[in-house]
C-alpha cells in the first residue's frame, strides 16, 4: 500500500511539473476540433463520428463559458501568418480554438447552424464538391451552404471533389497499384482543382484550405494543394496546432470529437493537447 502511494505521489508530482513546465509556452498553440454529424440520438454504429444535436449544444455552451472563442478559417489563417507568431500569454490563458464539421451532412443545417446561431460561435465546414452535382438528401444542397455562409458565423473549404470514397478498403486519395504517377498527380489535381471550382464559382467566395478525407495525405497530395493555391490542409492526426513557424500548414492535426465525449472529457482533450504540442516544441520533437 505504502509503494502504491509512492508511486502515485511520484506521477502526481510529475504531471504538476509538466502542468508548470508548459504554462510558460512562447508560442500559440491552436487546438483544432472536429466534428461529422450532429444529429438527434445517433445510433451506436455511428458513435465514433456523430453526436447528439443536444450534446452538441451543451459542448458549444460549455466552451462558451469557458471563454473559448471559435475562429474562422480566415482568422486562422491571418493567425500563422509570419506577421503574428509569438505569442507570450500563458498557455493557460490561450482561449482560441477552431470548430471543424467534416462532410456537409444535412444534419449539419438542420441542427449544428441554429446552436451556433444562438451562442454566436463560428465553425468550419468541409464539403464534398460531387454532391453539390450529385444530390442526395443526406448532405447539404446549394440553398442550405448558402444559408450557412449568410449566417456570418459558416466559412467552407474543401473535402475534394470525389475522392471521399474506398474500394477494396483503399482511400481514393490512395495511388492505386496499377496507376503510374503521372496518372495519379493528374487525377489529384483535377479533384483538387475541380472542388476548388465548383465551390468559388458555386458561393463566390475563395476556398483556400482542405481537409483530407479519412485524414489520408502523402507528399504528392501536399504538392498538388500547393499548385491549386490551398493555403493550408487539415489531417485526422490527433494534435493542437503549434503556431511557432515551423509546423507544416500541410499537416494539421486535430482533435476528433466523439458522441460520447462529456463536456468535462472535451475540455481535458483540448488542454492534454495543448500542453502536448507545448511540450514537443520545447523539447523540439
């Protein structure tokens, strides 16, 4: 009993020291959530990715009153910019974070934009460019998006065009075995290219920033975003971003929420992650 409570005293103490050792951190850290479906009693198959549209509400209420304050992808982007890196607040006293929707599921009008309507917070939404073409009821049409983008609080970016799909368990994004590479770098940036289109010319308005789908992303899919002008790209990596001018705008991880993820479990997710990404720049992991 007596070494149990040793070793307990012992991994208190140095988890205390880490909680110090990270509050004095010179950079931003930006932790990232994301969400897929908000709906109405998601069933368990789905848990993973969908949440209840009233355990939305109490997430986006609870950061609220926590102070957290949700940016754009605008504000995001002004954010690592070279002009506004440093950051001497105290980690703990670093407020900002990023809400992420994957998908454009219909749920996501239907019950995510009224909540944050009515707590004045801002999202992010990734849209699959083909079903704008190819309607199903499942996801969002043309009249919902620009309904979301009216709002003021929705700015969009892209899922791809097409590429949101597997066979035989490979990710479309994936070079297939019998595809040269000429042919896969050309069927890349003409989904790269095409989503960017269809969005711009669809809601007038610039798409400069992906979100991989099932977070898959190699280095030629990092080239191909950079020739379509995609500013920065989002992964399924867990992580909190590290604004220190060295993180890869290419590999943005984030913090997946689950529909069982209590308020207290989402506000313990966003500190270990930032304390995490703290921890790694300071001993340049």
């Amino acid at each position: 009993m007596r070494k149990k409570m040793i070793y307990i005293s012992i991994i208190l103490l140095i988890f205390l020291a880490i909680i110090k050792y990270t509050d004095s951190a010179d950079i931003e850290i930006i932790p990232i959530l994301t969400y897929h479906n908000i709906e109405p009693n998601p069933p368990m198959k789905r848990i993973s990715y969908s949440i209840d549209d009233k355990k939305f509400e109490n997430h986006i209420e609870y950061l609220k009153k926590k102070g957290y304050s949700a940016l754009s992808l605008d504000e995001f982007s002004f954010k690592i910019s070279n002009k506004n890196r440093k950051n001497k607040m105290k980690l703990s006293d670093q407020k900002d974070i990023m809400i992420t929707i994957d998908d454009g599921k219909k749920n996501n009008y239907l019950y995510a934009l009224p909540v944050l309507k009515k707590y004045n917070t801002k999202a992010n939404i990734f849209i699959i460019g083909h079903r704008l073409i190819d309607i199903d009821k499942d996801y969002m049409v043309r009249e919902d998006i620009e309904r979301m983008i009216d709002s003021k609080l929705i700015e969009i970016g892209s899922h791809s065009y097409d590429l949101h799909y597997k066979n035989n368990k490979r990710a479309a994004l994936e070079k297939k075995e019998d595809e040269s590479h000429i042919d896969y770098n050309r069927r890349l940036r003409t989904d790269i290219l095409k989503s960017k289109e269809i969005l711009e010319k669809n809601f007038n308005i610039k798409i400069n920033s992906f979100a991989y789908p099932y977070g898959i992303y190699n280095d030629e899919a990092i080239i191909e975003l950079k020739k379509a002008g995609m500013d920065f790209a989002f992964t399924t990596e867990y992580g909190a971003f590290k604004n220190d001018g060295h993180s890869s705008n290419y590999k943005i991880q984030r913090i997946n929420i689950d529909g069982l993820c209590s308020e207290k479990r989402l506000l313990l997710q966003i500190e270990f992650f930032k304390r995490l990404a703290v921890l790694k720049y300071k001993l340049n992991l």
